[in-house]
C-alpha cells in the first residue's frame, strides 16, 4: 500500500492532485526510481473522475461505467510504483522555490520537492443564474460526487440543466443506478453546432463521437429533453420549488422541481498555479483563464509543471498523458534518460487524438453569453452575496478591476476564495467596461490557497533558518 | 451630492439608481499648480487640504494604480497616538485629532472607531518602556493609562493571562482613544473631497520621470499619460518613494520592506478592542464583517515583493495561539502583504528636498494609517508655504546629516 501517515521535508517529486494527471506523473517518476509523494485532500485516490474508484459502494459496474473503472488501473499501477500518497494533505502554498506548505495529519508544515507537478485538476464553470442559492440547487459535478463516493442519489423531481459532456454522462449514471430524471433542459446554443462543424473531422475520428451519441440517444429514450433554453432560474421560497425557462424566444415556462442540477462545462482550477506565480493566459476558445506551459507542462517557474485539467481543460483520459509526459520531463531532469520511462511519441498521438477532438466540444457547448454573464439581482458572488447590478454599477462609479472590486464590495473575498465567483466577475467587469477579459485579469490569488487552521500555521515545525528569520537583533 | 438624510430618502424612492460617481475620471492637463504623486490616503489626504485649507485647487494627484490600492487599502487600520518623543507625539495626536471629526469634515463615513489599544508588555523592559510612555503621553496631554494584568483581561475578555505562557501578559498600556478605521474609506472619503473641490485625481497614470530646469528645480513629472508640467511636486508613494526620488537623482535613507496581513474567516463580535504586543509584533482587531484582522512584522530583508516570509506569519500566530486560544480553531482565509518605507530612527520623513519644488512624504514604516489625516494635512501646509509646517519640521530629511534623529525605534524597541 502506497498511504503514508508521515511526510518527509525533502521528495525529488512532489506531485498536488491524485487524479488522472497526478496518478500518472507519480507512476512515471516513482518506476523511475525517484522519490515521489502524491498529495490529495481526498480520503482516497482518483481525483473527481475516478472519485473513490478503490472505494465506492456503486459496484454494479454498468453505473458508473467502463470509463469510471478504467481508473483501477491507473490507481493499481500508482500503487505498485513505489510512490508515496499523503491522503487527506491538503496543499495551501507553493513556493517558486518549490516549497509546499501541507495540512496534513492534524498540523500544517512545509516540504521540499526538485520537481512539482501541478495536477489540480478542473473546477466547474459557475452557472449565475437567479435562484442558484436556493436549496436544492446543486451542480452536476457535486450530485456525481455524492454518487461515486456514498452510491447516492437524488430522489424527487430532478432537473438538469445546462450543455456539455459531463451533463449527459451524469444523466446516464443517474439512471443506470435507478435515478429518475424529470426533464433534461438543454442550454447549448443552437448556432453552436454549426460553428462546431468546422471543427467536426478530428472529432469524428475520436473516441469521443460513438461513446458521446450511444450516451445521449440512450439518455433521451428515457428523458425529457428541452432544448434552446435560452433563459433559466430556481424558484422558491426556502428551496426550490420550480424552474423558470424561456426556450428560444417563446413565452416563459414553469416547471416544478425538487432539485436542480446545473452543469456548463469545467475550468481549470488556477488557484495554486496562480499564487505561486504561474503564468495565465484568457483562452477565449475555453472562456478561461490557462496556464503558458511548454509541451511538456512546464511553467515558467523552474521545476514546476502542470498537468491535467488545470493545464486546459482536455478529459480525463488526454490527463494520463499529460501526466505522464510531466513525469517524463522529470525523470530527464533529475536522472537523464534512465531508459525506463514509457513511450513519449505513444503519449503525444493519443494526446493529439482527444486535442484535435476538443475544438469541436469547445465550440458546440461553449456555454452562452447569458449564463455566463448574469444581470440584475443574480447572485454572482455566493459568500459575500453580492449581485451581478452591485458589479456593474461599481464598475459605472470607477471600479476598474476585479482587485479594486474586492474593496469596493468584498467580492471574492470569502470562503471560496473567488472559485465560484472569478469568472463571473472578470466577464461582467469586461462586458460593462468594454474590454476583453485578458486586459481586466483576474484575482490576485495567494497562499492560503485553502483555509487553514490559525492553530496550524501556529504550530508550524521549525529549522534552524525559520528561527533566524524572526530573529531581531 | 452631498451625502445626507434628506438626500438618502431622495435618492431611495428613485431606487438608489441616480447617484453620481463619488469622483471624475479626467483627462490629465497640460499642467498644474502642485502634483502629488500616488493617491493613497496620505497622497489624497494632502491634495484635500491644498485644495481645502490653502485654496490651491489646480491639483493633479497621480497614481500607477487606482486609489487606494497600495497600503492604504492592505494595512491593519491601526490608530493610537502615544508615542514616547514629542515630536511624534505632535504628529499623531494632531491626527487622531482630526480622525475625531473626519467623518464630519468629509461628509464621509470612515467608520473611525475610538474602541481602545491596548500594548501589552511580556517582560520587564515592556513594562519599564511602557510605564515611561503613559508617563511621557500624560505629560503632553495624551491619554494612555497603565493596566494590570486582571484590568487588561477585564478590558479584552477573549485574553490569556495565565502567568505559563511563553510571551505571560505583564500588563498593558491601554490608549482609550485609540481605534481603527476602514480604510478604504478614508482613501475614498478625501478623494471625493478634494474632487470635489476641483482636484484631478488620475489613476493608472504612473510617474517615469522628474523634469528639472536648468536651475535644477522641478518643472514637472514624466508619466505613462504624457508629460505633466508643475512647479512643485510632492512625492508620496510609501515604498516605492525612493525609486521615485531617485529620478530626481536623490537617494533616500529608506528601505522597504514587506510586511504582512492576514484575515480570518468572520465571526461573531468577540474582540473589543485592538490588540498589540511588540515584542512578538503582533497586531489584533475584530472588522466589522467579523473577521480577525492580525498584522504580523517586517521581513528582516529587503524587497520590492508584495508577499512576506511565512516565518514571519507563523511567529505572529504562535502567539496569538497563545495569548488567545479560543482562536486557535479558526480559519485563516487570507494573508496579503505590503511594501513599507522604513526610515533609520523609524520615523517619517516630511517636508522639502534639496531639490527646489520637490517635496516627500514618506518613511511611515509600518504605522502611517493611523497619521493620515495629520500628515496630509501638515504636508499640505508645506508644500503651500513652500516651507516645513512647525508639526512637520522635526521630520525633515536633514535630520539625517545633522543627526537630530526621532529615535521612536529605540523608545518602542520595534519597528512601527
């Protein structure tokens, strides 16, 4: 068993994230014969697609499906690397000298890596909408959370609502485990496909084509589904008790539902890469802000890469790749060519596969302007509950950023630490000032990049050099 | 628009959608009478008083950002004025004078709150130096009053006084007048006063350059916006002060630092008043959202980066771990830093330079929040006679060559 219940301070390779891309750089670097140490805040390994793939009560394996089991043996070949895995480690700072500072164990502490692979992984896009507050209003992602790792699902009316992948492939998993979906409200554009067609070759030839229509046509057999929602909200007074829609341009509708599941696509989570100083690009392809990486995930920071979905947002199965070719470009570092490492033009071709195949999905579930960049009383920011009216009229009075935005109304200030709120708020700044995203930027992030225990950071293990760094003379 | 009762109604009934913009965004002029460069509160602070106290109107107040977004908006809004010399004691007590009746004089509510200070001593030489500050500050009218350990508890139940501790709470010198403020506020209050007034306040407009004349007196200031032609300018960019004067070829006897802040996440009202301990140099206060605000030191290195070392946090936290452990299960959301000018006798430097027209307001270290009002308003003074206010004149930059040092650094053994 790879579980450690101790760190060391020093690891050639640290690798933050167990998920695809993490798993399979650690495999690379750890059959290399370097001392590696994966850490993850999950309880166990898999990241959010492989959630709880070596624990999961969900057995019967047509749930979940032969994509989600894949991941065995992914985690199976991490486990019998050699590799170390901090379970339950939490990383709230990285250094551009590659130090981590890691909640683990009940106390916090630094380590050192020669190498650090960043695989993070996505986040869900926020889906502002009036009413996502209420109640019974989750995410697609979170509803596919509580499935893989306690096999629950959601009873009563359930809506899904919103485009992309994830959506139809939660929707198969629901049902195939007994769920009832009311209705399925689609908010893809319709202009999307269209726009995606140019895009359509690679994607027709990728493993994605049969996988995503045998989903879908097998989905809608039993669903309801509405497409060209151009307009959404919750209704509710404590929970939500409907959901108001407007397909194209037709009248409003209102359906009753019990729970509201909403989904439109993932980014990738920058919050590490960006506190530590990675460089960031706005992709206006994806609608989010990646990191300028080398094509091997290097940063600009030496000895830091990333991989992933927190690289772009590419799949799971295009993240093992690009885990392993950071793992690579590690071992090279660290050991030169050892000659056990795996095959680098293998990874490339499958690589280049699901890459080309990407244009296409970009493009057809590119979320749309509306459910992007919210107006009036909608939310935008969850914990300081500040609305989409309260951005624009500050951004009106002289607010230019979305730093200066943090005191003006504390926007991205709270528990989330501007997850659920930074995309939002660059596009609404953006759109009211005329700009593009890329010129308005995005949060400062720093460390804590999670919250972390004022007893923790107090109780900080000392060398020698932390106590000369205090010392006055 | 005045902000009023009257006006809050008015404005109320039509939904609160026709306030105007609590300032211009102007187009920089050709020239000006004064240029203060950098509109954090200080910078604002004095176009306020040039425009309001000395009727020079025709000011232009740079600033590479946006206002406020430099310390004035990353300190820990600290307010006291019991310093141990007079001459410091001078200039805060003129300031927290004028916080006293700010919110007034700027129509702007800067949420100064005289909830107390409190500075505890850990160790003998705390009490012996702070025992001479109460006696110093009652002297010159100043109120700081001497706690035992049992009071200070009584005054700030949340604190450990248990004689076990590593850094054990001796006793406290509490100033009752002293408090915090919001600090945003304050930077947006003077801006709207001295717009209002007819000042340009213009941002994302940053100074590359001092012009001189043959004589070699400032004739104006080189920006990112093109060339703005003044007669005098005064510099007053905290941190990044003596890269400023150094395009007018003067070195400075500052050096910055960084210096950190971190936030908790809110809770409820627990923390009465502002705590501080300068041996540990840590800094406690409760914001009115409810968060713990706590300050931490300098780095002992230089540096122009806007993070600090984590050993400098971790140190600060261990003691607040201790001195409150009810805190200790908190949440830590937070922690940002700044770039602070810290002088050799820790003291600021105010008034002219050797070069003609070229003034400097800076060297506040880790302290200038709670002087703002007072030093805008002195530094105003001065650039308008072109000649040191008498508050001002002890901080002059000369002090450095004739070593008529304000050594608050010695009195206080800490940087502050």
């Amino acid at each position: 068993m790879s579980a450690v219940t101790s760190l060391d301070d020093h690891y050639d390779v640290a690798v933050i994230g167990a998920g695809p891309a993490g798993l399979a750089a650690a495999t690379v670097t750890a059959t290399a014969g370097l001392s590696t140490v994966v850490l993850d805040d999950n309880p166990a390994p898999g990241g959010q697609v492989w959630r709880a793939v070596t624990t999961t009560p969900v057995q019967d394996r047509r749930v979940l499906g032969d994509d989600y089991w894949k991941g065995q043996e992914i985690v199976q070949a991490f486990q019998a690397s050699g590799a170390k895995h901090a379970l339950g480690a939490a990383v709230w700072s990285l250094s551009r000298e590659r130090e981590i500072g890691v909640s683990f164990g009940g106390g916090a502490r630094m380590l050192e890596a020669r190498r650090v692979v960043i695989a993070s992984g996505a986040l869900e896009r926020p889906f502002p909408i009036p009413g996502w507050t209420l109640p019974g209003v989750m995410s697609v992602g979170g509803a596919q959370t509580l499935l893989k790792a306690s096999g629950l699902v959601p009873g009563g009316r359930v809506v899904l609502a919103g485009a992309g992948p994830l959506l139809w492939l939660f929707a198969h998993q629901m049902l195939q485990a007994g769920g009832q979906i009311h209705a399925i409200l689609d908010t893809s554009d319709r202009a999307g496909w269209r726009a995606a067609l140019k895009h359509a070759m690679p994607f027709v030839t990728s493993p994605y084509l049969v996988k995503g229509l045998k989903l879908m046509a097998g989905v809608r057999r039993r669903v309801r589904l509405l497409t060209g929602v151009t307009s959404l909200a919750a209704g509710g007074r404590n929970k939500v008790e409907a959901v108001i829609f407007r397909q194209g341009s037709e009248g409003g509708q209102r359906m009753a539902a019990d729970m509201l599941l909403l989904h439109q696509g993932v980014v990738p989570n920058v919050n590490l890469a960006m506190a530590a100083g990675v460089e960031h690009h706005w992709d206006a392809q994806q609608l989010c802000f990646v990191p300028v990486l080398d094509t091997f995930g290097g940063t600009g920071i030496e000895g830091v890469a990333i991989a992933g979905d927190g690289a772009g947002i590419a799949g799971a199965e295009a993240a093992v790749e690009r885990g392993r070719l950071a793992g690579i470009a590690a071992v090279r570092a660290l050991k030169g060519d050892t000659g056990k490492l795996p095959d680098e033009t293998a990874s490339r071709k499958v690589l280049a596969k699901y890459d080309g195949a990407r244009a296409f999905l970009d493009t057809l579930y590119r979320p749309s302007r509306g459910f992007r960049i919210p107006a009036g009383d909608t939310i935008v920011c969850r914990c300081e509950e500040v609305t989409a009216q309260q951005v624009i009229d500050n951004v009106r009075i002289g607010c230019t950023g979305p730093n200066q935005l943090k005191s003006f109304l504390r926007c991205g200030m709270g528990p989330c630490q501007g997850r659920m709120c930074g995309l939002t708020v660059t596009e609404l700044i953006a759109e009211t000032r005329g700009v593009t995203p890329a010129e308005i930027g995005y949060y400062r992030l720093r460390p804590p990049v999670k919250p972390i225990a004022l007893a923790e950071l107090a109780s900080m293990p000392k060398t020698e050099s932390d106590v000369t760094a205090v010392v006055r003379i | 628009m005045q902000y009023s009762f009257l006006n809050l109604v008015r404005q109320g009934l039509s939904g609160h959608q026709d306030w105007p913009a609590q300032w211009r965004s102007p187009e920089p002029k050709t020239a000006y009478d004064v240029v203060v460069v950098g509109a954090g509160g200080h910078g604002l602070a004095t176009a306020y008083y040039l425009a309001k106290e000395h009727g020079i109107t025709n000011v232009a107040v740079l600033e590479k950002g946006w206002l406020g977004g430099g310390n004035t908006g990353r300190n820990t809004t600290i307010i006291r004025s019991n310093y141990l010399w007079e001459e410091s004691e001078a200039i805060y007590e003129h300031a927290l004078r004028l916080w006293e009746t700010l919110s007034r004089e700027l129509n702007y509510n800067v949420m100064y709150s005289p909830r107390g200070v409190m500075m505890l001593a850990h160790n003998v030489h705390d009490v012996q130096v702070f025992k001479r500050h109460v006696h110093a500050n009652r002297l010159a009218g100043i109120d700081n009053e001497w706690l035992s350990p049992e009071e200070a508890k009584a005054f700030c139940p949340p604190l450990n006084i248990s004689r076990q501790l590593r850094y054990p709470v001796l006793g406290g010198a509490l100033q009752r007048r002293g408090g915090v403020a919001r600090h945003d506020a304050v930077a947006w209050g003077y801006a709207r006063g001295a717009d209002r007034l007819g000042v340009d306040i213009i941002q994302n407009c940053e100074v590359t350059g001092i012009r001189r004349d043959i004589n070699g007196a400032v004739e104006g200031v080189e920006t990112t916006r093109g060339t703005i032609k003044a007669k005098k300018v005064g510099v007053v960019a905290a941190g990044h002060t003596s890269v400023l004067m150094a395009m007018a070829s003067l070195r400075m006897p500052i050096e910055s630092f960084p210096l950190q802040a971190l936030v908790s996440e809110p809770i409820k009202p627990v923390l009465p008043c502002v705590v501080m301990s300068n041996s540990i140099h840590a800094y406690i206060s409760q914001s009115d959202k409810g968060e713990l605000v706590i300050g931490a030191g300098t780095d002992v290195y230089t540096s122009y980066s806007q993070t600090g070392g984590l050993h400098i946090t971790t140190h600060t936290l261990e003691a607040i771990a201790e001195l409150f452990p009810t805190f200790r299960r908190l949440r830590m959301m937070r922690n940002w830093g700044g770039i602070v000018d810290v002088t050799p006798d820790r003291s600021p430097i105010i008034g002219t330079t050797p070069v003609p027209g070229l003034f400097v307001n800076c060297g506040w270290g880790t302290g200038g929040f709670k002087a703002t009002p007072g030093s805008g308003h002195v530094f105003a003074a001065t650039i308008a006679r072109g000649e040191p206010h008498p508050i001002a004149a002890p901080f002059s930059l000369e002090r450095f060559v004739t070593g008529r040092l304000i050594d608050e650094a010695a009195a206080a053994a800490v940087a502050h």
